[in-house]
C-alpha cells in the first residue's frame, strides 16, 4: 500500500539541496554576467525544480507499506532500494500524531519505534489517513492482546488544575521568547515591515512606562529605579513563559492515560491530537519530577521515558500531571504497580554535604562579590549592575537550595528486581524507578578524597535510544557493589601491591585519617 | 570467569603510541630552539613533564587498575587512574560485540573488545585474540537455533 501523497511534500525537503545549483549560478552570473546572463540560464533553475519534484514523486511513489498481525513490511528508495521488516514484538510505541491543520485532510502522521535506529527519529514515519491509521492502531494493540496474559486494567483522567500546573511548572521562557520572536519577524516578512517595527516599538515602551511606574506600583517596595533595558528583559521572559506556558497547556490538555494488560496508552493535546500505544515492558523508567517550589508544597508529577516518546519537543511524557503525594501514588500504583518507589536503603553521609553544594557555591558567592565590585568600580552604573547582580544570583541560589534538598533526598534502594534512585539534575529533583533489565551500564566510581572513607558516586546510564545517566553521590563502597551484583573477588583495596607513589599518597591519607581521629577524640572529651 | 587482567603489551603500546605523539611537539621544540624564546623553554619544559607524567605514572597505574570479569549477572570492568572505577554491564543489555586492532597491537599481538549495549558501550583493551573471541562468544553467545536468548 501507498501512503497518503501528501509525503511527496514531506519528502521534497530531502532533495532541497539541489537548489545549491541554481543559487550557485546565480552567484557565477552575478559576478561575471549580469541579469541578462542569468535570464538566459535560467532554463537550468526549471530543471532543477522539475527534477526536485520528480525525486520527491518517485520516493512516495516507491514507498510502500503493508501491515499485518506479524508486523510492517515496507520499501522505501528509488535507486537503492531497502526492504526491511519490523516485527510486532518488536514495535515499542506505536503512536499516532493529528494536528489541526490535517483534520480538514482526514490526514494523521504514524510514528512506528522500536529499539534499535536513530535516537533522534522515528524508525518508521508514515502519512496515512485516519481510517487507515486506526486500522493499523487496532491491528497492533490486536497482536499484542494476543500475547498479553489478562491482568491490570485503568485508566486516569488528571483534573484540569493538575494539567495548568504542570504547564506552568514545565514552561520556558527562552522557548517563548524563540516563537514570539520568530513569530513577529516571519509576520514582519508576510505582512510589511512595518507591522514588526510597530510591534518592536510598543515593546519599547511598554518596557519605558514599566520602568518609570514600577516604583510606584509597588508603593516603594521595589525601591530601586528600574532600568529601561532591565524592564524589557523582563518583560520578554514573562511574555516569553506565558506563551511556552500556552503552547504546553495546549499540548497536554485532555490528557488521558490507559493501561490494559502489558500495553500503556497515552493520548491528549488540543493543537497536535496525540495517541501513544506502547509496551510497559519498553518503559526505560518512570521519572517522579518535583522542583524546589513543588517539593515545599508536596506536590507530584509522574513521568514516563520510553522508546519513541519524547522524540518531538510536543510528545506527552506525563502520565501524572500534578498530584499531591498520596494520590500520585495510589494512580502510579494503578497505572503501573510494578514502578512503585521504595524508601532509601543506602544515602549519603552526614560530610558530604560540601560535595552536593560545590557546584552552586561558586555563582552563588561570587556573583554578589563581583556585583558589589562592578558598583565600586563603576558607581554610574550602579542602578543596573543592582539589577542584574540579582537577577543572576536568583537561579544561582536556587540550584543551592535544589542542591540543598538533594543532599537531604538523595539515595538508592532496590525492591526486588527493581532500583530506586533518587538524585538530583540542575533545577529538578528525581526520583526514577527502573528494572534491572533496563539497566545499561552501571559506573561506580571512587574519587582519591573518597577513599578514606570508602564512599562513591553512582552513575547508571538506562537503556534507551539515547544515553540517560543517573548520577548519585557519595554513597557507601561496598554497599553499591552489592546492590547492584557486581561483586567478584576484587576491590580497590586488594588491588595488588601498591606501586612506590600509591603507598606514598595511602601513608599520607594515614596521617590525616589519624590525626583526624584524634581531633575528634579532643573534641567528645 | 574469575578476574583477569589484559596482556601486559598494551602497556608497551600505550607508551609507544605517547612516543608517536610526542614527535610532533619535539620536532616544534627542536626547529625553534635556535631562536630560543621563554614561550618556548615553557613550552617545552610542559610537554616534556606531561610526557614523563604519563609514561611513569599514567599508563603504569592504568594498566594496574585495569581488570575484567563476568559473573552470573554481568560484565565487570575495573579502571580508571584518578578515579577508580566499576564498570557492570548487566550482560541482557549487551546488544554485540566488536573486537578492534590497531597496527601497533597488530605487532604486539592484542586487541580491544568493544561492548556496544542500548544507550552505552564499554571498551577493554589489551587482549589476547584468543582471550577476546572467549569473551565475545560469552557475551554474545549463540543460540542452536539461531533465535534470541530467552528473557
């Protein structure tokens, strides 16, 4: 079978690069002709259009599909043909993509994935119509029915609120600000410059009024002038979250999640109508986000990472949008009992508290040493070195307090053949569940300050198409080891007799683990 | 398999590959000594010093850290010269196996072992040929049926 023709527009792209001939050309023409010149070759620019479209033609033309309960067969290739097959078993998500602007088509996008291929696409992307790609849906969740034994059933619909909050938890405002900004100058292009001037310059002073009526506003609060350039810095990341927060909440609205048997389904989204089919078993790991804010408040969002979800900026990771603990818990358990947290089995020591906050100690000292150095040197710029001083020592004393929360959360358990890490990645704190199958590599690593006292980092990279690391600090040696079975008969310790400069930095670390000893002996007495 | 530890030719390879490396800043060195300048004393004195670094320290302490073994569950690799490290690669996540030789561990008779798994890979060097096709039909062994390895 074809697919829909409307993948000769969506193949046209791979061919693009023959327009490098006629830009080329008319580069040569320019230099050594003139218009007249270019006029009469431009007979090869036609050719070269015509033969853009014939390609992307002949590729729809030579693509072909056929799906049945064994799995998808399909070619793809004008001269060098490939015939390939993937098997049912072997399709992770099956996912079915309606933006708006095909409804009017009744034209829907196929992402088929597996495993193996290119991290960053799908294996198998197909432009069908909706009664073809529901066929295909329902032949897929059929064959898996099959091999399925009958167990788990559910189904959770998060409030409206849940899904607000997760949008405006998960929104960027450097994204925002990209579409606004890309926004006004492709308007600009379209609709005259003048549209885009008119636009620029009610930023202008929109940021002017803010800068002079802050202020005021504020009754004295705030009581530092505003500089103009800081008012629209500002208002550029507002305006820039509240569109990403928009474009999110579009994304994720009407978000369903159902589980039957082995098989998760995933759907939502008002702009981009999203359904995802997909095998628990394929589930890399189940991510329980919080930042800094929903941590204080106890709140919950429960995420899923898995072969061919997350490929596209707009996919639907959530499962649990925004829940309180209780409730997260209790739908985690229905959705997917078998990704349940356990409590922490091994965790950092009491000193390792300088190891989680070194990384924002820096920023979070320096930044108000050299602010207050910038007003000493520079007194005239005073008001927006104030300015931005503050406004860059907020993220920093931020990822502290992450850092913070961190040290007191972090740590590993393992509940049959399933781990539990908890650890933290800039702003965002995790808490991941994953089998011990899913397990890529596990990296234990031991720094020559963490000898003396037998600690290590984790790292465990899941399997996934791309690399995921998990990265847990300073816990017990032997611990580890044992936890995640990579015990045999060696251990740094027993390495073998230890070279000339080794056993002058082990009487070294002697010496101050003594002296240390003795300290602390001084002090309890 | 119990632990083992790589041939102890990678040791020779490893500072003969730092030997090659090293002709190009001796060759800078020895051009613009006529015209000696401090820039190049310094630099000179550094290349040289991380030159002895590594072929004193470095590589001797690396090929002493370095071991591998398989358990029931997974493939271990202890390294790491600053670091010491534990590599387990749980062997239901290895994908395949390459084994990869340089002319230099041609001459001496070694190879590497290259682990590919979904989302990472890990790397041995310094086997011996025999050593590394017993590792590799380990890892990746072959069914009488030519079908998958049951979960």
């Amino acid at each position: 079978m074809r697919t829909h023709p409307i993948s000769i527009a969506a193949f046209l792209y791979r061919f693009l690069f023959l327009l490098l001939i006629p830009v080329g050309r008319g580069f040569i023409t320019a230099l050594t002709g003139g218009l007249l010149a270019w006029l009469r070759g431009a007979w090869i620019d036609l050719i070269v259009v015509a033969v853009i479209l014939a390609l992307a033609y002949a590729k729809w033309d030579q693509f072909k599909y056929h799906m049945d309960s064994s799995g998808i067969y399909f070619t793809i290739g004008i001269f060098f043909k490939r015939n390939s097959f993937i098997p049912m078993q072997k399709i992770s998500t099956f996912s079915i993509l309606r933006p708006f602007w095909f409804k009017p088509f009744h034209l829907v996008k196929v992402r088929i994935d597996t495993i193996a291929g290119d991290p960053g696409k799908a294996d198998l992307s197909l432009y069908l119509r909706a009664d073809e790609a529901g066929r295909l849906m329902r032949l897929h969740g059929a064959a898996h029915e099959q091999q399925a034994s009958p167990g788990i059933s559910a189904e959770y619909r998060p409030p409206v609120l849940g899904v607000v909050f997760l949008s405006l938890f998960t929104s960027n405002s450097f994204l925002g600000i990209v579409f606004v900004a890309t926004f006004i100058s492709q308007a600009g292009q379209i609709l005259g410059e003048q549209l885009s001037e008119l636009l620029f310059a009610t930023f202008q002073e929109l940021a002017r009024q803010i800068a002079i009526s802050l202020p005021l506003l504020t009754a004295g609060f705030l009581a530092i002038r505003l500089p103009p350039i800081a008012a629209g810095v500002a208002i550029a990341l507002l305006g820039g979250w509240l569109v990403a927060f928009l474009l999110n909440l579009l994304q994720t609205k009407n978000l369903r999640v159902q589980r039957k048997n082995d098989r998760l389904r995933i759907s939502g989204g008002i702009l981009v109508e999203k359904d995802y089919s997909l095998r628990t078993g394929d589930i890399s790991f189940v991510d329980i986000r919080q930042s800094l804010v929903t941590r204080t408040l106890r709140l919950y969002s429960v995420f899923v990472n898995a072969i061919g979800i997350g490929k596209d900026k707009s996919d639907i990771a959530a499962i649990i949008p925004f829940s309180t603990k209780s409730r997260a818990m209790r739908q985690l358990g229905l959705l997917l009992p078998e990704y349940c947290s356990t409590p922490r089995q091994l965790r950092p020591n009491g000193g390792a508290i300088f190891k989680f906050i070194i990384d924002p100690l820096w920023p979070c000292l320096l930044i108000p040493a050299a602010t207050f150095l910038g007003i000493w040197l520079l007194p005239n710029w005073a008001e927006i070195l104030r300015f931005a001083g503050f406004m860059l020592s907020l993220p920093a004393f931020w990822f502290l307090g992450v850092r913070l929360m961190d040290f007191f959360s972090s740590g590993v358990s393992r509940s049959g053949k399933h781990y539990t890490l908890r650890y933290s990645n800039l702003y965002y704190l995790h808490t991941v569940v994953f089998s011990y199958d899913k397990i890529a590599l596990v990296n234990i690593r031991q720094s020559i300050l963490q000898r003396g006292d037998n600690k290590c980092d984790l790292v465990v990279s899941t399997r996934a198409e791309g690399r995921m690391r998990h990265h847990i600090r300073n816990i017990g040696w032997d611990e580890t080891v044992a936890l995640f079975e990579a015990q045999d008969a060696w251990a740094p310790a027993d390495a073998g007799i230890p070279n000339w400069y080794e056993r002058i930095f082990q009487r070294a670390l002697a010496v101050w683990n003594r002296r240390t000893a003795g300290r602390k002996d001084g002090s309890k007495r | 398999m119990t632990l083992q530890k790589p041939d102890l030719h990678v040791l020779t390879v490893w500072r003969l590959r730092l030997l090659l490396v090293a002709i190009l800043p001796s060759f800078l060195s020895a051009y613009f000594a006529p015209h000696i300048g401090l820039v190049w004393w310094v630099f000179t004195a550094a290349w040289i010093f991380a030159f002895l670094g590594f072929y004193i320290f470095y590589y001797p302490i690396k090929y002493r850290k370095l071991a591998y073994s398989v358990n029931e569950k997974c493939l271990l690799i202890h390294c790491g010269v600053i670091y010491t490290r534990v590599k387990a690669i749980p062997l239901t996540s290895v994908q395949y196996v390459s084994i990869a030789t340089t002319p230099l561990q041609r001459l001496f008779g070694i190879c590497s072992l290259i682990v590919f798994t979904a989302g990472s890979n890990a790397y041995i060097p310094g086997l011996a040929p025999d050593k590394a096709d017993e590792l590799r039909d380990l890892l990746t062994p072959v069914l009488p049926d030519g079908g998958e390895e049951p979960a």
